[in-house]
C-alpha cells in the first residue's frame, strides 16, 4: 500500500512554540515538488508528544487540506491509553488521512498479549488503514515479531514501520508476517538495506531536508539498483548519523529552519540545536547538496 520515501514531517512552530500554518503550507509543496511518496502529519518528529488533542486533529487537517490529494497523509495517533489513541484515529479518518501510524505506548511496558489487544482494539474501533510503529529506543517497547505477524492478519492493520536499526528483524517480519503487509523502515542509517533486502520503504527523516536525493535512492533500492542507491546512501549517511546528534527532531528541527522552509520554534522540553552541534549537521547537508 505505501512504498518509497515517507517523510516523517516536522511540525513547524514559530519561536514562541505557535504551530506555523504558512511553513506547513510550504513544506507540503516541498514534499510534493521532491516527488516524496507519503507524508506523516503529526507523528513522533512532528513533537506529537506536545500537541494536544485538539492541535493534533487541527495538524492532520491542514496537511490533508494542503496536500489536497497530490500525495497520500498518514496521520501518526498513536498513544500510551488505547482509548486517546482511538480518539485521534477517529479524528485522523474524519480528516481524510489515508491512513494512521500507531507508536507501541511508551512508558506503561506491555505486554506481547496487552501490544496485541491495544492495537487490535484501535483496528476494530476505526476501519481506516493503520500501521504499527516499533521504536523500542524511544518507548521502552519492543512489539516482537510474532505479535506483529498476529496482528497482520488483522485486515486493516496494514503495515508496520520498524525503527530498531536491525535488519535480522525484516527476516523475522518477511517470514512471519502477511504476505502483503508493508515492511517499512524507520531508521535511515540502515534504510537502503533494509529496502535491497525486501523491505518496502522508509518513514524518514532524513526526508524532511534532502527528499529528492531520499526519494531516489528508496526507487533505486526498490527496483533492484543496488549500486545506484548504494551511491545515493553514501552522500546521504552524514545526514542520517548528524540528525540524531541531539534528540530528534531537535538537529532536523534546526536544518529545515537554516533552508528558510519554517521558523526557528520547538516545544519545551526539547531546546534549540546548540551552537557546537550546527556545524556537524550543517557539513553534513552541505555534502548532501541541500545548503
């Protein structure tokens, strides 16, 4: 269903943490014009995480509304309480999401049994396509393979962006799960390989500053060019190592404001990109050929 290079969009804010509606306008057609395949409205790099419910839902409406349906919005709604994940997903689906991206709840530690139960509960509550979102390192949460593989067979559990940097998880995912549940990665260090060995796409976001140059190399991996995206990932993996410098989204935060395409605003707790960090990320988008 989703394939190729996602951006993982930043919510843009101006300093005094107001969402930014002008550089959302302009960041949508960025994403457009780059040839990028799906764009995440309001997921973990949007600062989800600060966005109330009604922002949240407020978010997802205007990238629909922006996108106007050049390109496919994938709402993120996930939530530690199964009942405000639900809550967002309905609001996702009203807003013409095409689907919704679904974080494992951070923090409460479930269970493989309780993983299974929320996200099935979320599927049967809201019929719209949902993927799975396993990023253990952020939510000390690991949705293992085989309750993955379960709630495959779920109809519209549809796919799931893995975000552990391990490739013997795709083997795992290949062998267990549907055969037509989308394998997406949500680590762009490894991304490439994880599409040469089968994997789907990327939820990116590396995206947000270089989409062309991400979008290429998905399309090279995925037909097989593997010399071609091998090259492309080479002049990109300084951007992908330098935007987790500090925690994301500060770095990508800080490289989308020095390309003039949004305001320099982020939400406490995180802060701005300190100034000894900037030149690592700014060598790093000077080599990817974006500044």
């Amino acid at each position: 269903m989703f394939r190729g290079s996602i951006v993982a969009l930043i919510t843009p804010m101006h300093e005094d943490g107001r969402i930014d509606e002008d550089s959302l306008r302009r960041l949508v057609d960025f994403h457009v014009e780059a040839g990028t395949s799906a764009i995440v409205a309001a997921g973990t790099t949007g600062e989800s995480a600060t966005l109330d419910e009604q922002e949240h839902c407020a978010f997802v409406r205007s990238v629909v509304e922006f996108a106007a349906g050049r390109v496919p919005v994938i709402a993120g709604t996930g939530a530690n309480s199964t009942t405000e994940a639900i809550a967002l997903t309905g609001c996702a689906q009203r807003a013409g999401a095409a689907a919704a991206l679904l974080v494992t709840p951070y923090y409460n530690k479930p269970t493989q049994e309780g993983l299974y139960l929320h996200f099935k509960a979320i599927a049967e509550a809201v019929e719209m396509p949902q993927i799975l979102y396993n990023v253990p390192g952020r939510t000390a949460c690991d949705l293992l393979p085989q309750t993955a593989a379960r709630l495959s067979r779920i109809p519209n559990i549809v796919g799931i962006k893995e975000a552990t940097g391990d490739l013997e998880r795709l083997v795992r995912l290949k062998s267990l799960c549907a055969e037509d549940f989308d394998l997406l990665s949500g680590d762009d260090a490894t991304a490439c390989e994880f599409i040469l060995q089968g994997g789907h796409g990327d939820i990116s976001v590396t995206a947000n500053v270089a989409p062309r140059l991400m979008q290429q190399m998905c399309a090279a991996a995925l037909s097989g060019r593997r010399d071609q995206a091998l090259a492309i990932n080479a002049r990109l993996d300084p951007l992908h190592r330098s935007l987790f410098v500090q925690s994301s989204p500060i770095p990508v935060k800080w490289a989308v404001a020095e390309m003039g395409l949004s305001a320099r605003g982020i939400r406490l707790p995180l802060t701005w990109l300190t100034a000894d960090a900037q030149p690592t990320v700014r060598a790093a988008m000077e080599q990817a050929g974006v500044i």
